[in-house]
C-alpha cells in the first residue's frame, strides 16, 4: 500500500526518524523488520480509549482517531518504502556532514580570539559527526567502504593518507577561502589519476551535465520531499560509502586539528587544558569510536588508515 496524502506521508517521515537505526544486510532491506508494526501499534491510542475520551469530548477523540488513522497509513508507506526511507537518511546524513564542514573555517579563526569557545563549539560538532556517521551506517552505508578498499590500485602494501589539517591560528587563505581540509603526506600520480576530480574543500566535482540531460528524476516522498535519486547497484552504492567514509574523517581530522590548536593557544596563555577542551577531546574520540566502527581503523591523529 502506498500512501499518496501528504499529511500521512509526513507522518511516515515523522514516524521513521524516531526508529532505531538498525543496519540491514542486502538480504533483509527489501522488507519490513519483524516487530515493526506491533512497535507501531503500542504507540497508537487504543480504540478503547478513543471511546472513553469521546464520552466527555467528542472534538478531541475525532483527533485521535485522525492521528490513528495517520500513524496506520504511515506505517504502510514504511513498510512499502524500505530502500527509500534508507537513502533518505543517508542523504541527511550527507546533508548534516556538509553543514559540520560549512562551518570549520569560521571555527579556525576563533582559536585564536576564544579558544574556549572553539573548543566547546568543536565538541558540538564532533557529536554532530558521530551521530550523522552511526546514522548512515544505520541506514545500511558503511558496508562496502572498509579503509582496505580505499587503496588506489598505485599504492602497492598499503599507504597511510593523512587527513589532518594544521590550524595556523589566525591564518586564512589569500581569498577568503578555507584552508583545505586534506593535507599531509603527497598523494602519488598514479592515486591522483585513480581518483575523481575534486573541486574546493576536498569535494568530489560532479560530473559535467550534458545538454538535455537533467539527470535521473527524483520521486516526491514524504511530504512531497523528493527522496534521492534510484542508486545504479551496488557499484554505485559502494563508491557513495566509500565517498561519505573519506569526508567523515577528513572532516574528524579537521576538528581534532582545531582541538589540538585550542589546546595550544590555552597553554600558551598560562591557563592549560581547560573542561571545554577536555570535553572537546572525548566528544572526538567518540567520533573516531564511531567512524571505526562503520567504516574501519582511523589513525591516532584522525589519519586513514588504508591499510588494516
């Protein structure tokens, strides 16, 4: 049964967000998981109630029996949209990543005016990042994108690139521009040719549009939202794992970098490692706990590790 109102459609959006994110193997993903719906049905009013309440108010149990009838219709489309509900969540996994990132350079020139105030900043979005990683692997990312699979085929017994970048604190590029987030030890010919395009920060450049072509539609989903573009298999998927796994440590990297230097300009002031830094740390060891666990080893300093 696939639900077409917008009203039960949000609430399908709404209903899904609150689920446990639990990862599904290829061979699970094409059905609701067992339990769903009685999960779902705890969380309806009883019809027994409804009764009860519409003794003494018939305008209030009217609502809950719309609600009823919404969360019902909600779990239908769940249950007929798996794989849509999946890549929704990866996409705001993406989308939350993107704004962690949006905001690094403005983090970067704090340190030096309030390091305490980057530090406790920088805490906050390693929790972001820890939870927008857990939530794409929940969604079933992470699978196909171990470190081991990163290596570019020129980089015989492995290599390690280093993902950290160093805060010169009160530096800025020339343009305005942040820094770029990738920096360490030089990539090979052969790895640069291996890999796509990247454009400013590291990104990957889309490829060029031709003319006529818009690219693959989008369906409406929840809401009227458009869920994200159909996959083209599980090459596809892999290289989106792979690519979601290197900018979730590049950007782990970035912010333990921006610890790091907050923790300088403390000592170098005389008043030493302070809570804000303290919590900043744990916060991004729990990020690295949670990239580990989704995508394979990091490196002590947030390097990956292509080679486990």
């Amino acid at each position: 049964m696939l639900v077409t109102s917008p009203t039960p459609q949000n609430a399908a959006l709404f209903f899904a967000s609150r689920q446990p994110a639990v990862a599904r193997s290829s061979a699970g993903a094409s059905g609701p998981t067992p339990g769903s719906a009685t999960r779902a049905d705890r969380a309806l009013p009883s019809d027994d109630l409804i009764a009860m309440v519409a003794k003494d108010d018939p305008d209030r149990a009217d609502a809950m029996r719309e609600q009823q009838e919404h969360l019902r219709q909600a779990q239908a489309w769940l249950d007929a949209n798996p794989a849509r509900i999946d890549e929704a969540r990866k996409e705001a996994a993406r989308q939350k990543i993107a704004r962690i990132k949006a905001e690094l350079q403005a983090l970067r020139m704090m340190v030096a005016t309030n390091p305490e105030a980057a530090a406790r900043r920088a805490a906050a979005l390693a929790r972001d990042l820890a939870t927008a990683v857990r939530d794409y692997a929940g969604a079933g990312g992470g699978g196909g994108a171990s470190a081991a699979s990163m290596m570019s085929p020129g980089s015989p017994g492995g290599a390690s690139v280093s993902a950290t970048a160093p805060v010169t604190v009160g530096a800025t590029d020339g343009a305005g521009a942040p820094p770029a987030e990738t920096q360490g030890a030089p990539v090979s010919a052969t790895r640069a040719g291996a890999e796509t395009a990247a454009g400013p920060g590291g990104e990957t450049a889309p490829p060029p549009v031709v003319a006529g072509d818009q690219g693959p539609e989008t369906a409406a989903g929840p809401g009227g939202i458009a869920s994200p573009p159909e996959t083209g298999g599980r090459g596809s998927a892999r290289a989106e794992d792979e690519a979601f796994a290197r900018d979730a440590r590049h950007t782990l990297a970035t912010l333990r970098s921006i610890i790091k230097a907050a923790e300088r300009v403390l000592e170098r002031t005389g008043d030493g490692a302070s809570y804000a830094v303290r919590d900043a740390d744990a916060a991004a060891r729990g990020a690295r706990a949670a990239v580990t666990d989704a995508f394979g080893a990091v490196g002590a300093d947030g390097a990956v590790n292509l080679l486990v």
